[in-house]
C-alpha cells in the first residue's frame, strides 16, 4: 500500500477495470484523467487507452450523459467525468431515462454506467450558479439509480470499483473539497459495498451522521467532544441511495440522540432522510439537523465559511443534544 490522493485513488480503480474490460469508455470534457501520486507512476486513460476509448468532447453535460448510458444499455461499461459548470443538467437523463428502464425492464437491462459529478460548490470561492448544493438530495430522489458518495481516497477506491461492476446505474458524487485528501489505500482492486455505512467512531451518548465533504469537520468536532468526556457514535453514509438504515437505527437505538450534519441545503437535506427513517424505528429519539441555509452561497468566502457547517457548529450543536 502507499499514500495515495483522492483522484489517484479513483482513476487507479477505473485503469484496472478498463484493462480487464476492453471494451470500457471514459468520456471527459475539459478535465483530463490524468493523476499523478509521489513514488507512483502517473496515470493517463487518454495516453494508455488511446482516444476512442477515452473520449474528450465538447461541453455538452447532456450529450455525455447520454452517451455513457447508451453505452451501457449495449453491454459496454461506461463512466464520464461531469465537472462542475454542468452538475445537473444531467439529471433529466439520469432520473427520466437510467432509473426508470433499469427497472420498467425487470432488471433485464443491466446498465453498468457511472456518472462522476463534481461537486465544486461546497468550497469557498464558486458563487452563484457554480456552487450546486442540491447535487446529493436531488440525485438520491431516483429510483433504480445508485448514488455514493466517498468522503476518503479508500472509499472512493472501492466504491468506483463496485460501481463499475454493478448493473445498476450509479451516480458518484465527488465532494471537490476533498481533492487534497491522502491516506493508504492498496495497490490491488477491492470493493467497498454500495450499501453499507461505515461506523468512523464509537461511542454510546451520541449518533453524528454525515458524508462526503461534511466528514472532516465532524471527525474534528468528534474528537473534540471525546476529550470533553462525550461518547460519540460518527457514522459516514458513503451510500445515499441505497441508505443503510440497519446501522443508523442500531447506532440510535443506543444513543438516543441523532444529529446530522450536512453542506448541502438545509430543506430536504440526506439528513432529513437519515431523521425520517431513525424516527420510524427508534421511539423516544431526540434530533436536530446542522446544513447549509437555504441560501445561495455569496462570493466572498469568508461570507461562505462563515455559512458552511464547520466543526464548531457540530460541536455545539452536540453539546445542545446532550
């Protein structure tokens, strides 16, 4: 194993599948899939697949989006790289199209497609119609359509690889603030559950359930609160849809209190959904939700870190639960 980026740990995973699978397409637009990693060898899809494999078009989200799909629906794996001008123009393909065939077909039509879709507007500095919050709420809506979304370089590993292998269509949410993140992660392939939650702390006073970019600042608060004398549960969803709802209910059937804590909006946040489905099983449970105001991010970013849930604010809000 070695220490490995973000992106290096992603385009690691999509090297080896389109090496086992010559038939594999990558289409990009404006961002090249090339990555590079001390004392690893840099890699580039478009150099070592050539260009009908690894396919750089136009700006077009739309077109791309379909492409890889129509790819899919042929037998083909196929992902594309949406960066974050065109986030959700996507999403009429994804929700009208991927989800609804995969399942108006009995399953019959095994689409194993992958859509990378940036999520740039949860860092300072991308205002106005650059900053999508309402990427992982809208997409995790589609039924028949898989969406993770990693908050470490291991899990964004395993995760590529088991949404590449999987017959359903997935969309892989990729937190852009996390782009310099860096920890061990092996060499050789391995899958991480589209499923399944990981538990990052334990503790039995308290449950804090969060993904993608709102990890660190919750792994923060977290220790925060243990040198306080708290007992915090963390639990990272990685998997929106399909939501592990067997650890989140276990973790508050022990705890009792439940706070989630999102950067995307505050209306219909993945928290709201993690409340509903705790609350369903678990009686006597006491909650509160930290996200993003309903407003659109401001250019300034000091105006905009002030506005994004940072550690101080998932340390006090713990502190009001318990």
């Amino acid at each position: 194993m070695a220490q490995k980026s973000w992106m290096y740990a992603v385009l690691e995973a999509v090297q080896h599948e389109m090496q086992q699978d010559p038939a594999m397409t990558w289409i990009f637009e404006l961002t090249p899939p090339v990555a590079s990693n001390p004392g690893k060898p840099v890699i580039n899809l478009e150099t070592e697949f050539g260009r009908k494999r690894v396919v750089n078009t136009g700006i077009d989200e739309n077109w791309m989006a379909s492409a890889v799909l129509g790819a899919g629906l042929s037998g083909s794996k196929s992902a594309t790289y949406i960066p974050y001008q065109g986030a959700l123009i996507p999403f009429e393909v994804i929700q009208n199209v991927a989800g609804k065939l995969r399942l108006m077909t009995g399953g019959k039509a095994s689409m194993p497609v992958v859509w990378v879709i940036e999520m740039t507007g949860q860092t300072p500095g991308f205002a106005g119609q650059h900053s999508c919050y309402e990427e992982d709420s809208y997409y995790m809506h589609i039924p028949g359509v898989r969406t993770v979304i990693p908050s470490t370089p291991y899990d964004a590993k395993g995760l590529m690889h088991a949404a590449l292998r999987s017959p359903d269509p997935v969309v892989y949410l990729y937190p852009a603030g996390l782009r310099t993140l860096t920890e061990e992660v092996p060499d050789e392939p391995y899958e991480v559950p589209l499923n399944k939650a990981a538990v990052r702390m334990e503790g039995s006073d308290l449950t804090i359930v969060s993904s993608g970019g709102g990890m660190p600042g919750v792994l923060e608060a977290a220790e925060t609160l243990k040198a306080d004398g708290m007992g915090v549960e963390v639990i990272d969803l990685r998997t929106l849809k399909e939501m592990d709802t067997d650890t989140l209910v276990n973790s508050v059937g022990k705890t009792k209190r439940l706070l989630t804590v999102d950067q995307s909006y505050y209306t219909l946040c993945p928290g709201a959904e993690v409340i509903a489905r705790v609350v369903e099983n678990v009686d006597g449970v006491k909650v509160k939700r930290v996200a993003f105001p309903d407003a659109p991010p401001p250019a300034s970013p000091e105006m905009f870190l002030w506005m994004r849930p940072d550690a101080q604010n998932v340390v006090e809000a713990a502190r009001g639960l318990v």
